[in-house]
C-alpha cells in the first residue's frame, strides 16, 4: 500500500514547484519532503520528480499526483455524506481548466459564489480545454466541446460574445472604405496564441474569405484591450470588457452586425460529482449572468 504522507509530498512539490515551499504548505521541514519523495522513488524504482526551478513532475509522477487529488476528492464527498468522517486534509483543490477569456469575464465571480475551496485553474483555448480532462489532470474544465467526455456530465453555460475591435483612429488608417478582404490584407491584427482561431473564424464570416493579416501576438485578455485602444491594431475582444469603450467611443466595432458567439460548455468528471455540486451551481450562475444564451 501507499504511503499517503509521502504520497502528499510528492503532490505539495509539483503544485508548489519547490520542496521548500511545499514544506511550508505541509508544516514540515525542506529535508522531511526531499526524505519522503526519495523514499517514494525508492520504492517504486521511478524518477518521480525533475529536480529545477521549478520542479516538475516526470509522466509516473504526474499519474500519481492525479491519484493523490482522486483521493482527496473522494474523501471530500464521503464527508458530506458521512460528516463524523473527517478527512486528513480538508483543504480541497479543485485542479480546472478555463479559456483565458472566461477567466477575465465571468468565471472568477463563480469563485467567488463558493466556499471551502481552494482553486488551482489551469489557462488553455476553449477548444482544447477538454483534453486536460480526457488525460485526467482536472476535474472540470469551461470548453467548447458540447459533447460529454468520457466519465464526465456536460452542461451548456451560454456563448460568450466577441466583437471584432478598433480605436477610431486605426480604423480611419486602415479601413478608410470599410472593412473588405484587401484591407483586412494589411491592417495588423492581435492575436492571443498559435491556438487563437478567432480572428480568423470573424473574417470568414464577415467577408466570405480567409485574409492574411500581419499579426501581433499578445497573450493577455487585457493586453488585447489595451492594444485595440493604443491602436496597435484589431482583434477579437469579449463584449462585456469592451462595452464600455465601445459606448464612450474609444473603441468601435469593425462591423457591429457581425459580433461572432462563442457556445461554451461546462464539463465535470463524475467522480467528483457530489463535491462539485456547489462549484457547478455556482458557474451556471455565474454563465446565466454574463454569457449570451445559447
């Protein structure tokens, strides 16, 4: 059998990054954690760590930090059943994957509807947010994938909406006409990361066809908003962050008929059904109020 207190050390390095920190989070010494996970090691033959700044789990150690959280999740959901059962750590992290987006528009005012919990979000795509959970290294994830997963329930959130962004002044510079395939040819567009297809999904629904732009590559929701404004260039911004600068004239939309909807969708691992029950809640709430009904 297992040794859960190493087993917990193992978890606290990787989530941490360093053993001295994760010594901090179990109240014990740095050299308590480095005897635990050399023990550990030992006793499975594997490299379970990769020792650096910051540690990083090898393929055997991720698999088993996934089996620490399995557990403790399910230790979590046996307490709410079984109340005289109290777990060794009732300090619960819920390991969820979220577009960047979704982060910045609605998702931290579902946090912020539960209690209890402690969060660890993992940041990725909406359309590729789904494979955290089919490789298991989170319990739920806000994806675009409308088809459950397997081992996991899908619940539709609603779409979030984008509206394809400028400051007056790029506009007059680069679509003096309008917005058409040949000036969407030159006019520089932002885009988040190699896995952002956004901007590329508006063209082709506004104009029929797959322009070309010059691209600034800007990883940040707010750096988005902030480059439309400074007039870097166009892209595709969430409308509740931009709606008031759209109001106020700081920024107007390329084409305002043309908003382009994001459908998203909330999937949760059923082995941790019970324990996200109020974490779920919380985000169908929190989706209803922000996100445009699908």
């Amino acid at each position: 059998m297992l040794d859960y207190a190493h087993l917990s050390a193992l978890a606290a390095v990787v989530r941490t990054g360093s053993f001295e920190r994760a010594a901090q989070q179990l109240n014990v010494t740095p050299s308590a954690v480095s005897q635990r996970v050399k023990l550990l090691e030992e006793r499975l033959g594997v490299v379970l760590v990769v020792r650096g700044q910051p540690c990083t789990a090898t393929a055997a150690g991720q698999r088993l930090c996934r089996h620490v959280e399995q557990v403790a999740l399910l230790e979590s959901s046996l307490h709410q059943s079984l109340p005289g059962f109290q777990p060794e750590n009732r300090s619960v992290t819920l390991r969820m994957a979220v577009n960047a987006d979704s982060l910045a528009t609605w998702f931290v005012a579902a946090m912020a509807k539960t209690d209890g919990y402690l969060f660890d979000l993992v940041l990725d795509d909406q359309d590729y947010s789904a494979e955290w959970l089919r490789r298991g290294e989170v319990v739920a994830a806000v994806t675009a994938h409308g088809r459950p997963i397997q081992g996991c329930d899908c619940r539709a959130l609603g779409a979030l909406r984008y509206v394809a962004t400028a400051s007056p002044d790029f506009v007059r510079r680069w679509f003096p006409d309008g917005v058409d395939a040949e000036a969407a040819e030159r006019a520089p567009c932002m885009v988040f990361n190699q896995k952002d297809r956004l901007q590329g999904l508006w063209l082709r629904q506004a104009l029929g066809s797959d322009p070309r732009p010059p691209v600034h590559w800007l990883p940040s929701s707010q750096a988005f908003i902030d480059a439309a404004l400074a007039g870097i260039g166009w892209g595709m911004n969430p409308e509740p962050l931009v709606a008031d600068h759209l109001r106020d004239g700081r920024l107007v939309a390329l084409k305002p008929d043309q908003p382009l909807d994001v459908p998203l969708f909330w999937q949760q691992s059923r082995i941790a059904d019970a324990l996200l029950r109020e974490v779920t809640r919380a985000v169908l709430q929190a989706a209803r109020a922000t996100l445009v009904p699908l």
